[in-house]
C-alpha cells in the first residue's frame, strides 16, 4: 500500500472538502459514506469509491474518519467490518469533534490490532475547509503524527503536534467554545445595530475593519447580514453535538463557563425552530426574532 492513497471514511462537508484538496495535492483518495451520492461526487472530482470501510481500509496505508456521531466513529473503527478488523499496519487520522475517552478506547483497539490512530480534529468551518484554510490540532505518537504532515499540508494551511493522544481534542474544545461565544456575539453585535438603524452591509464592514472584529464576524456575519442560511458550512443539528461534548468537557473538569453556557439556549432554540439543516450563523435570525427585527 502506497503513502501516496489516503482512505477518507465520512464524505460530508469536511470530509468532502478535505478530499478534494487531497485530490489538488497530488493524493490518491478512495473514500467511502453510507450515502452513495457523495461517493459518487468523490468519484466526479478524480477519486475512487468505495463500498465499505474494510474496502477502504484494504486499498490505504494511511485513513481519514471525519463521522458525525458517536456510534458512527466506533463503526469504523471498531465494528465487524471496520478498520481494526483489517489488521494493523495502518495510521488511522481521527478528525472528528468527539469526546476523548471514545477515540481512546479506539485507540487502544486499534493498537491492539496494530494500527496507530492519532487524534487530529481541525480548526474551520466547510467553507474554510474547501479553500485549505484548516488548522490541524495533532495529537498521539510523534513518529506517526511527522510521517502523515505531508497529508496535512494538502488540505490545510497549519498543523500543530500537541503531544499526548487527546491533547488535540483538548485544543479542539477550547477552540470552539470561542467559536459558540464569537459566533453568537456577531449575531448579537449586528442585531443591535440594526434595531439602532444602522444598515447590516455598512456594519459587517466597519466592524470587520475595528478592534471588534473576529474570525466569526468575518466568515458568518455575510451570512447573517443576508439572512442566507440555507447552504450551511456547519449544520446546527451537527454543533449541538460538539456543544454536548464541550459541556461535559467543562464540567468534567470542575471549569466554569459562563459565556459559553450563555450561548447554549441561542443555538437550542435555533433547533427548536426547526433550523437543525441550516447554518450556525442562523442564531441571527433566533435574535432578531427576540428583539422584534423584521427585516
């Protein structure tokens, strides 16, 4: 098995964005999902479908899982047909935003089998994921995480190697609890302005221009300012699941987090108001709501 093929196991917004950029880098890429569509897409931009995980798996030296659940994750991982039932030999890149004691029973099944699973979630959002510009928190064996940062450079702009395995996971919580705060504090920021009268377009770029802007500000206040959720980046009902685990995360610790725990019922009743499918950035319209905006 070459270096030079990468398995991506989960073809939905990241993984569908990273293999693409895998593909532009040079990087043979043989991916599988449970929905045949996506494949199909990998297919259309010069990658290779697969029809299960151990088919991937038995074609890729070095595999990808960016899973949306729990359940989904152990499947691949560690199911009757799953990648520690290939045997070892393998370096497993775990992307996905999930709670460090599930990917390090993983990782010791994996060990077991032989095969390395580095713990690696990514910084960005899908629409930062299709340009390259992802931040790879890295964690696990060094030797493994050293001989895969060529995989990583494909697809995005910085890596970092954290050291022990979980130690990304770590880095990925603590990242997105500012996501939550910044993201609802756009929302919140450009809501006031215009129940002051102040034009949406106008804002987005004075603000993005001062001392109050932010990555979220830049990358989702468009979204909000034009009330466009509907092509989402990152799926609500998807976020609500990295809110859990950042909440248990916390709490694990004995750590408060007020602001974080302020942003909680925002993206709850976003859910609750039927925007599971839609963008994050759709907390504007759950503020606009609150304070009376028709826009």
């Amino acid at each position: 098995m070459s270096q030079n093929i990468v398995g991506m196991i989960g073809l939905g917004i990241m993984g569908s964005a990273i293999s693409a950029n895998l593909l532009k880098g040079g990087f043979e890429v043989v991916g599988f999902d449970i929905m045949p569509d996506r494949v199909d897409a990998l297919c259309a931009r010069g990658g290779r479908g697969a029809a299960s995980i151990a088919e991937v798996a038995g074609q890729c030296q070095v595999i990808m899982t960016s899973l949306p659940s729990i359940a989904a994750f152990e499947e691949a991982t560690q199911g009757p047909d799953g990648i520690a039932a290939a045997g070892g030999g393998r370096t497993v890149i775990e992307t996905s935003t999930l709670p460090v004691a599930d990917k390090q029973r993983a990782h010791d099944a994996l060990g077991e089998a032989g095969t390395v699973l580095l713990d690696c979630p990514l910084s960005g959002t899908g629409a930062q994921a299709a340009k390259g510009d992802l931040v790879v928190f890295g964690s696990g064996d060094q030797a493994a995480y050293e001989a895969c940062v060529p995989v990583f450079k494909a697809f995005s702009r910085s890596q970092y190697y954290l050291g022990k395995f979980g130690n990304g996971s770590a880095m990925k919580f603590v990242a997105n609890l500012l996501v939550a705060i910044h993201n609802v504090a756009a929302a919140e920021a450009l809501v006031l302005g215009q129940k002051a009268g102040l034009d949406a377009e106008t804002m987005l770029e004075v603000l993005t221009d001062s001392a109050g802007t932010s990555r979220m500000l830049e990358i989702r206040g468009p979204l909000m300012t034009r009330g466009d959720y509907d092509a989402p980046t990152m799926k609500i009902d998807i976020w609500q699941k990295d809110m859990t685990v950042i909440t248990d995360f916390a709490r694990a610790l004995g750590c408060p987090a007020p602001l974080f725990s302020a942003t909680v019922p925002i993206y709850s009743a976003a859910l609750g108001q039927g925007r599971g499918k839609q963008d994050t950035a759709a907390v504007c319209a759950v503020l606009e709501e609150l304070a009376g905006l028709n826009r």
